[in-house]
C-alpha cells in the first residue's frame, strides 16, 4: 500500500515519534515545560485585559511565575479612573497595583476611589454580601490604605461571632455549613493578620473538611478544594497564622485533584491552583506527594538509568527515596517475559542502575516506594545503535527481486542510476545490522519536480538469512494511477527505517530512478457535471436576455352574445309562468295543515336549493366543488320529494 505526503520530513518522523512519545508520555512531570509555558501565556493575555479581576489575578500569577509585570501600572491606573466608583474595579485594581508594587497615583480618581472601598467595606452592620466577602478573599491584601478599609469590615465581621467568641460565624446570605463559606473566612482572615482562639478553631473546622481527613466526605468539588488549600496555604504559611498541618493522606489527595485542575484557561483559575501547589510542596513537605520519575527514560544499551524522587512540582526531594526497590522488569512485546531487574544505588534524591544483558526494546519497570503494596510503573526505552547493509536496488519483469537488473549500492559515485517502464517491477532488498528488528520499514519514490513523496512498506525477506532482511517490490503498472498519478519523470530513490531500540531513524540515498508511464487516459464525465459555461463559445461575452413567453389567452366570444343569451332565457321562464294558469295550474291540492304542509315545503325548499347551487355553478363554483354539494343535496331531495308524494297519495285515497 502506498501513501503519499508534501513534507518532506514525515517519513523521518513517522517511524519512531509515536511510539517514543507514547512511551516517555507516561513519565510524571508534574508542571513540564510546557505548563510553565502556557501559564506565562494565559498571565500575558490577563494582563492585557479589561477586567479587573482578570488583571488582578493575571499580575498574581505573572509575580508567582517571575514574569514582568510593569505594565499593570499603566492598565490598572486607567480601569480604576474609568470607573472609580464601582467597588469590584477599584478593590481589584488596587490590589493589582499594590501586587505589582506600583509607585503611581490615581490623581482625580484617588478621593472617589477611597470614598468607594470606605463605603462599601467600612459600612457599619451585617449587612455584608458574598460578593463583597470574595473581594476580601480574592485580594489578601496586607498594607496601606486598603488594609485599613478591610479591618473595618473585618471587625463587623467579628459581630457575628458566637456566643462563647470560639468560632466565627458567617454573615448573612452563606450557610454556616458551607465549604465555601469558610474558605472565605480563611482569606479573610489571612488578608488582615488577624490572630485569636477563634481564628485557630476556624482553621481546624477547615482542614477537617479536606479530602482524607477522618470523616470527611471525599466527594467535595474540586474547584473547592483548590480554593481552601489556597486558603490555608496564606493563612498559614504566608501570615503567620497558627501552626496548622496538612497530613499526607489529606495533601496526596488534594495533589491528585489540583493536578486535574491545572489544565484551566482563567488567570484566577491558574494562580489559585499554581499557589496551591506551590504551597503544598514548599510549606508542607511532609503532606508533599512524592513521585519516582526516570530522568532518563531513554538510555543506550549498558548506560546507567536514573530514578528520582520528586515533588508536586517536580523538584528533587532530598534524602526521600532510600526505601526505593526495583522489584519486577517486563520486557513489552518480546518474547521474554521477565529479566532480572538490575539493583538501584544511591542516596539523597535519586537511585542509579546499570541496564545490560537484556537488548535493546522498551521496559516496564515496577517501583516499590517506602514498602507500599502497590508498585509503581515506569517505562524505560533501550536504544542502540544500528545500520543499512547489503542494499540493492532491482528494476524486473517480473515481481521476483532476483529476476532483473540489481544495482548494488554504493556504486561509484555512491548512487543507482537507472530506469524503469510502466509495466515493471521495482524493487528494494537490504539488511539491518543492529540488536533490534526494526518496526517501520520503508522504501520511498520522491518526485523531483514536485517534491512529493511515496512511501511503500517493507515487508520480511524470504530471499535471505537473518531477521533483519527486508525486500519492497513495488508494481509500476498497478500504482501509477494510485500512487504515482501517470506522472513521469526523475524519482530519487531511499530507504527510511526506524525503530524505537534505535537511538536514531536511519534513512539511506539510494540514487535516481527515471520511470515512464503512459499518459493519464481521459475520463468522460457525465453532461452535468462538465463546466460547460467555461468551455463554450460564450464564456468570455454577455448570455441573451431571457425572455419569459406565457401562455396566449383563449378567444372568448363578444359581451354582447351572452348577455343577449341571459336575456332570451329570462323571456322564456316569464312566458312560462303566465301561461301556468291558462293550462290550469292552482294550489288547490297544496296540504294546509299537519305533516304534509311541512314535508311539502321542504320539499320545495331542497328543489329552490338544487336550482341556487345550479346558479352558483354558472356564476362562480367549480365542478368538483358542484358536484360534491350536489351529491348529498340531490339524495336528500330525493327522499324529502318522495315522502311528500306518498302523503299526497294517501290524501286523494281517502
């Protein structure tokens, strides 16, 4: 089967990336180069926002990450005079600015900014909503004219304290069982310094409500849990709160959940959940989960490998990984099941081993960490080097390698020069000097005045000894529709194979190859699916009006003979009915009286009925439309005449 592409890299690449990034993909990295980077890139697009919020927290994560933030004086300065009398915008553009350490001043805006934190977090009461609770958290501010603005609030805060002043209690509009709520207070209480037995009983309710703690319910929200790490990390860490600890079963838990989290897109989101981790693994290094990563996940056949013990972020943990055992090696997809695992040494935070005597191939390693049941799984690439030899290249009748012409490669000049027609056989043979049989081989047709390229598998040889033999024999005749597009011309000729034991893909220039193929048959499309406006006679002038010819009137004879017509019929229906009483027409037999009288009229109603749709059919009704009113009229007709007569019948009898 061939295939065909435009880069002309793919086949060097093809062969051995997914696998490679299939294996190494599976080595912990908790924040790898690429996080850091995109991290610095969701700071940058906040910083150059109009959101506040975004901004604030944009310059946090920016400041966390060691990223310029200068230019938050200019931003910040411009939101804050735009808008100084909405609480969000100047409580979060102050923030920004004090957090990029700006020496500026908000000149005109500076009174109605104050006048605007005075009054919406100095304000005397409960009357204290979330929103307004969120900016206290969110900002953890710590100085200046700020910090004065959020004691205030802080001491209507403390209003809500219980009674016996041991825990605080949350304001109107937040459930006192709510996990959110106290994370709240935790901020809070983190961006005032503020100190008390109170505080101390808060913050233990809280680490009560962390995944892993005895009777917690592990099932809490994950953005949750981000915010209330965040929250004890400032308050203990960061402003000298009291001496609270974080077990380990508590941090691995909250490690497994953060870590989901770090892939979000928001500057707030990424701050919280980078601050978070950070915390975790500098402050509480006790509760700090730590991972076996293999520095080297891909070493040459007899190199030394190396396991490290690291942290949350991926920083080397010193002295942590002396109770690491290489307990089972599995060779994946060779015939060995298991190999004697080689024995790790070394101290501090990483343990080196000597990899030999098993071939080249990919390895699952299993960890023992501190005496745990569970193992831990690495995976750990051997790679040697490896080579082409014994190369010829063949141009036959037939699909047999052997039965044309060889050309061995190099020849002088270190190139195949040759040629092929439509109807023959080209093919490949060489050998793969290496410990490793490769997984991808290639023999590939690029063509020189086009650049694309060809690629057909290599299939095991049958012609020669040994396991790394391959042969490609391509059908000039059954591929120059499908691959080869009738396009005659210099192809140049090479080899690309690769495996992931390689420590590189090997790809060999075979020379040039001139192949003729007959001209590409013309193909007769059906009529509407010809361009026909492009090939006609009128493509390139104006096309003819269109005309629209409608139907002629029908001849209708002169107005006057239908209405001479309508005139003769009225004569004739008045002679009739003066003559009526000369033939002696009379009413004398008209019943007077009883069920005849009544069946007579209706009688003679349905008869004046049938002559008015008559009238209707000859002045406006259809025919269809006549005949379905007149079905049911005439039948009723019909049977009213018939009962009148018969009434009429008994009447002369008697």
């Amino acid at each position: 089967m061939a295939s065909s592409s435009s880069p002309p890299v793919l086949a060097i690449f093809f062969l051995v990336a997914l696998t490679l990034n299939q294996v190494t993909a599976q080595v912990d990295s908790f924040f790898s180069k690429a996080d850091f980077e995109r991290y610095h890139g969701i700071a940058k697009a906040a910083l150059e926002s109009r959101s506040p919020e975004t901004v604030f927290f944009g310059t946090k994560l920016s400041k966390a990450l060691g990223g310029d933030v200068s230019s938050v004086c200019t931003s910040a300065v411009g939101l804050i005079s735009d808008n100084p009398d909405d609480l969000e915008t100047v409580a979060y553009g102050m923030g920004a600015l004090k957090e990029a350490s700006c020496e500026v001043s908000l000149g005109a805006a500076e009174t109605r900014a104050m006048k605007t934190l005075k009054s919406g977090w100095g304000a005397e009461g409960g009357s204290f909503r979330c929103k307004r609770l969120t900016l206290l958290a969110d900002l953890a501010l710590g100085g200046g004219k700020i910090l004065e603005n959020v004691e205030t609030a802080v001491k209507n805060i403390n209003k809500h304290r219980s009674e016996d002043g041991s825990v605080l209690s949350l304001p109107e509009g937040m459930s006192d069982e709510s996990t959110d709520g106290t994370f709240q207070l935790l901020e809070i209480i983190a961006a005032t310094k503020v100190t008390s037995k109170g505080i101390k009983k808060t913050l233990e309710r809280a680490a009560d409500l962390l995944p892993g703690a005895e009777g917690s319910d592990d099932e809490v929200d994950a953005g949750a849990d981000a915010t209330l790490l965040s929250a004890l990390a400032t308050a203990v860490a960061d402003a000298g709160g009291p001496n609270l600890s974080v077990t380990p079963a508590q941090g691995e838990a909250l490690a497994r959940i953060l870590l989901k989290m770090k892939g979000t897109a928001s500057a707030k989101g990424a701050y919280k959940v980078f601050a978070a981790l950070h915390t975790l693994a500098t402050k509480f290094p006790d509760a700090a989960p730590e991972a076996l990563v293999l520095a080297t996940p891909v070493i040459k056949e007899g190199a030394v490998f190396r396991v490290e013990c690291r942290n949350i972020l991926g920083g080397e943990i010193s002295g942590r990984s002396g109770g690491v055992e290489l307990e089972k090696v599995v060779a994946l997809g060779q015939a060995a099941d298991s190999v004697t695992p080689p024995r790790l040494e070394g101290s501090g935070g990483a343990l080196e081993a000597t990899f030999t005597g098993s071939g080249v191939g990919v390895y699952e390693l299993s960890l023992k960490v501190g005496g745990k049941d569970a193992a831990v799984k690495r995976f750990l690439v051997v790679q040697a080097a490896a080579s082409l030899i014994n190369i010829e290249v063949g141009v036959s009748p037939s699909r047999a390698h052997l039965d044309g012409k060889l050309y061995q490669v190099p020849l002088r000049g270190g190139q195949v020069k040759a040629s092929a027609l439509e109807g023959e056989y080209v093919s490949a043979a060489f050998t793969v000097a290496g410990a490793a049989i490769p997984q991808q081989a290639f023999f590939k047709f690029t063509n020189l005045a086009t650049n694309s390229e060809i690629l057909f598998a290599a299939k095991r040889s049958g012609i020669r000894s040994g396991a790394g033999s391959f042969v490609a024999v391509v059908s000039l005749a059954d591929e120059v529709q499908a691959a080869f597009g009738h396009r005659s011309g210099e192809y140049q000729l090479s080899l690309v194979v690769g495996d992931v034991g390689f420590d590189k893909p090997l790809e060999q220039d075979l020379g040039a190859l001139n192949l003729t193929f007959s001209s590409k048959p013309a193909v007769s499309h059906a009529l509407y699916r010809k361009p026909l406006l492009w090939e006609s006679d009128t493509a390139l002038s104006p096309l003819p009006e269109i005309h629209h010819q409608f139907r002629q009137p029908e001849r209708r004879p002169n107005a006057v003979l239908p209405a001479a017509f309508t005139f003769l019929v009225a004569l004739a229906l008045t002679a009739f009915f003066r003559y009526l009483p000369r033939v002696g027409a009379n009413l004398n037999g008209f019943p007077s009286g009883g069920m005849a009288l009544f069946w007579n009229i209706a009688w003679l109603v349905c008869l004046l009925m049938v002559l008015f749709l008559f009238t209707a059919y000859w002045v406006f009704l259809k025919g269809m439309t006549t005949l379905k009113l007149l079905f049911p009229l005439g039948v009723t007709t019909l049977l009213v005449g018939h009962r009148a007569f018969v009434g009429k019948v008994k009447a002369g009898t008697s």
